[in-house]
C-alpha cells in the first residue's frame, strides 16, 4: 500500500551542478517513484581546461534511475540553466516543462542538433502547474534579465519546497508584470518545507536596481553623443536591455543592427513571440549600415564578457567583416564582467580605446539577482522550515546562509550541501544520507566526455613543457639496431639554435638503447621505459626542464 509507504513522507533534493561555481545550475527532487530536474545548464571552461568548449554536468544517477525519471521543469533561458539540454536529452529523452519564451530558446537548441521531433516540449504558463508522478509543481512569475523567469513551487508528499531560480524584484519591469510576491506570501502562509534561493548576489547589500535605470542612462548617452556611432555590447539574452536600447535609437531617429549570432537568434525569437516591440523600420540589416549616416546608428552586439570569438571582440581586434571601429564611435558595455572574465574585458576595453573610441560602461547595467534585502524579503514571505542556499561559490551561499539565520532560521535547519549530496528532508529533520556521481563531463568539439583528467593533464605538460619524440628501428627477431635513433622536438626548445644540446641527447638515447641491446632486453615497453629515464634525468640536469617523452620503437 503506498499510503503506508514509510518513505511516503520525504523527499530527496539531489544537485548535480551549480553549487561550485555560478553556472551548471541542475537539482534532481526524489520522492517515492518519481523524479523531477531542475533545469539542465552548462559551465564555461575554466582556463586550466585546455582546448575544452564548454562543461556539462554529469547525469549518471538519473540515468540508472531512467524508470523514476518524470521530465525536466526549466526556470528560464540562460545558457546555465538550458546549455547542456542536447547533450543530457540524448541519454534521457524525458518532457520538458517551461514558459513561452524559455521553451522557444530549447526549441533553437534542438533544431541545431536535430531533436526537435524526438523531444516532447510543453509550455507552461505563470499560476499553471504540471502534474509529474508524486510531484506538483507550479510556475510563479518573477524578475530577471531575461522575460519569462520563473521561481516553482514544488507539492510532494512530504510538503512544499519554494525553488527561487534566478531571480530578482523589479517593481518597475521594461515589459510585463513584475514578480508574483502575493503567491510567495500565500505559500509561505500554508507553510513551506524548504527554500531553495539564488545566492549570486548574496555579498553585495541593499537592493538590485530596477532595469529601468539602464534605461535613463541609455537615453541621456544618447542625448550626448548625437553626432557620434554607438555601438551597446550586453548579453544576448536580455531582451529588456535590447527593447531598452532600441527604445532610446527610435527617439533620437537613429537605425539599429542587431549584430552576434546568439544576438540575432534571441532577438529574433522574442519579437516573434513579442517579447520586444520594435517600431517599424527601426531595425536594419548589417549590410545596409553604408546607406546611413555613422551618426544615426547604433549596432547592438554580442561580446561585452570579451569572449574572443564575439562581435565586440572581432571589431575590437579589427577582424570583424563589416564593422570598423573609428574615432567617430562611442561603445557602451552593458553588463559587468562575470568572475574570471575581468582581463578578457580590460583587453576589449584597451583595445577599442586605442582605436580612439570612448568606452563607457558606468551605470549601464544592473544585475538580474537579488541582493540582500530581496533575498531577506523572499524568506520573510516564505517562511521555510528549512533553507538550502543554492546557485554560487561557497562563499555567496555561506553569506545567503547568515542572512537566513538573520532573518529567524535556526542554525541546524540552515542546509549547506554541494553537488552529488542527497539531502533527504521530511518535517522532523534535514539530513545529507548519501553521495551520486557528480562533476563535470567536458564538451571538446563533438566529443562529450572522452577528454578527462589524464587528457587534460598531458594537455598542461605539452602545453608547459613540450614534446620529445624519439624514433627508432629494430630488425625483427634479431633486434639489431637499424636506424635511428632520431630526436624530434615541439614545444621544448628552438631547434636551429639547440643543435649541439639535441645531438648530445641522441648520444644518451643511443647508449641507453645499446646498453639495453647488450644485455639482450627484447621487451619494448622495457627498452622505451630506459630511453624515457635516461632521457629525462639528461634533459633535467642540463635545462631543468621535463618535456613529455614519447619513445616510438619500428620493427622491420
């Protein structure tokens, strides 16, 4: 009888990334038999990952418990919170749940990978739920810097968990309502289980500005720079910053380009559902920017964290196709740096300052999450018996973690987990019973995963010390030594100036492959084993280096 069920009165909170580091953001929830994730997002690689593009979470436990698993519920259109859906679908092709705009940006993703047909996608509206096994979970309207957010009320058997996603309280959005806080307070009434709240903010004091002040900072830029180009850099995704911006060019009768392939795409997608208006002719093609004056355009484009590869990028390093970067021009950065993408900025910034344009990017931006009065203000609404600090480093959910206590959590309820943890919580008591598989599978161009630890730790070896290949031939049977053996270096030293110090490391190869021939060694793994040694004790004590040796024996 499953009413008797002793499990019938817990669930099990399961996060498989975005506890580390802002981004890979993917929880399960467990309960009985049935499972429900939480968005699917990907990370972008840190700088030791060499050659890596982009980092996925693992999914293990949900694929051995493939029967349980009901459908993922996605919070918005973020790239750490839908990045890694083509890649995770493949192994679990499972529904997913969303709002209009969150599922139109899936949908470009699965037609770029050819899953459109083979994923079953339903769109959710705000104050609708979906039924998924035991679980009942319901969309609630919030803020963010992209439309369409949502935080979700999660109904199970053991009670209500409240899950933020990224959000933010804006009183005053560009385009539609703001967030729902009378249904936060109603829930809170009923009684919430647990809260699951955004931590990226959580160091940062007072409230998040409303978008509406980028706004008036746009317009007065525009009101100063009237026989100037301008050109906004700002993320993709946030269409309220782009109706922003557009706004500001029909007032002032400039045209606007839409510029970036991530730009377009977005863009693209929210006039079509009507996310943004955009007043007729307003908006050009790139290609029609010669027939205007420079001073009535304005390009919107991609590249405002530096990315190498991004429109503000290629025109800053004068590679950009269509766009050159004059004196004439004034380049708003709208958007702050992300952790760990500060130098790439600062060399776009220098780079497009030494082409003599003005750079500004004071006051054009605000955050899309909640600092510490909005966060305080959810929990007071909420009022959960338990608080899981989620999405952030450890020391943004440590600070949302205090903020919690300060606001009238006891300490023992205050949950700090990390990714793999299974938290299992019920009304008696929170507790962590047991570890999943959890970390990253690294994307390395179509190869998902195949590039792990040991790859990447020869890739920092080559990348630091360099390659030596030794190359020689045996005769067959007799094991005479027929040619060789030869040195080639990449990586280790400048060839045409080392000669004398590569000759010298030939006549140590060769007295270590002779010494081994004289003692009738004929195991190959053996005699390379002594050429690698005797190799790189030379190499150590004459250059104190230790480039990676590869030892290639030839059987004629």
């Amino acid at each position: 009888m499953k009413g008797k069920d002793k499990n019938n009165g817990t669930v099990k909170i399961i996060p498989l990334g975005g506890l580390e580091q802002v981004g890979m953001n993917i929880t399960a929830f467990e309960c009985q038999d049935s499972i429900i994730i939480v968005d699917c997002g990907l990370a972008f690689p840190t700088d030791d990952m060499l050659g890596i593009d982009l980092v996925i979470p693992d999914v293990t436990y949900l694929k051995q418990n493939i029967d349980k698993v009901k459908g993922f519920v996605i919070t918005h259109g973020h790239e750490d919170h839908i990045g890694a859906l083509p890649y995770v679908l493949k192994e679990l092709n499972v529904p997913v749940y969303g709002t209009r705009l969150t599922i139109a940006l899936i949908e470009n993703k699965l037609k770029e990978t050819n899953m459109l047909k083979t994923t079953r996608r339903k769109v959710i509206k705000h104050g609708q739920s979906v039924n998924l096994g035991c679980f009942r979970v319901e969309f609630i309207k919030t803020n963010h810097s992209i439309a369409d957010a949502s935080a979700l009320a999660i109904f199970s058997p053991a009670g209500v968990i409240v899950h933020t996603g990224d959000f933010k309280i804006d009183y005053t959005p560009v385009f539609g309502d703001s967030i729902d806080l009378q249904r936060f307070a109603e829930l809170g009434r009923k009684g919430v289980l647990a809260l699951l709240c955004d931590s990226t903010n959580a160091i940062r004091s007072g409230f998040t500005a409303s978008e509406r002040t980028v706004g008036k900072t746009f317009d007065s830029i525009f009101a100063d720079h009237q026989n100037k180009r301008i050109i906004v850099a700002t993320f993709a995704s946030n269409v309220d910053r782009v109706q922003q911006i557009i706004n500001s060019a029909y007032k002032y009768g400039r045209k606007a380009v839409v510029e970036g392939r991530s730009m377009v795409n977005v863009i693209g997608t929210a006039s079509e559902l009507g996310y943004i208006k955009i007043p007729e002719g307003t908006l050009i093609e790139i290609e029609q920017l010669k027939n205007y004056p420079p001073e009535k355009t304005v390009l919107i484009t991609t590249g405002s964290q530096g990315e190498s590869m991004a429109a503000l990028s290629r025109m800053a390093s004068s590679i950009h196709k269509k766009v050159s970067i004059t004196p004439n021009d004034v380049i708003i950065l709208s958007s702050t740096p992300i952790p760990g993408n500060e130098k790439a900025v600062a060399k776009v910034i220098n780079e497009l300052s030494m082409k003599g344009a003005e750079v500004i990017f004071q006051d054009t931006h605000v955050s899309g999450h909640a600092c510490q009065e909005e966060i305080k203000l959810i929990y007071s609404l909420v009022h959960p018996k338990y608080s899981v600090p989620i999405h952030g480093e450890y020391r943004h959910r440590m600070t949302q973690a205090t903020l919690a206590q300060a606001v009238g959590i006891p300490k023992e309820n205050i949950l700090m987990i990390n990714s793999g943890d299974i938290l299992e919580i019920n009304e008696e008591k929170g507790q962590i019973i047991g570890h999943v598989p959890a970390g990253a599978i690294l994307v390395d161009g179509l190869g998902v995963g195949d590039v792990g630890n040991i790859v990447l730790r020869d890739r920092q070896n080559l990348a630091q010390n360099g390659i030596i290949v030794v190359v020689l031939t045996l005769e067959k049977y007799s094991n005479q030594l027929l040619a060789g053996p030869d040195i080639v270096s990449r990586g280790f030293v400048y060839v045409r100036e080392s000669e004398d110090l590569l000759e010298e490391a030939k006549r140590v190869v060769d007295e270590a492959v002779s010494d081994c021939l004289n003692r009738h060694v004929s195991d190959w793994g053996k005699i390379k084993n002594e050429i690698k040694d005797h190799l790189s004790d030379f190499l150590w004590k004459r250059m104190k280096r230790n480039p990676m040796i590869l030892p290639i024996i030839m059987e004629v």
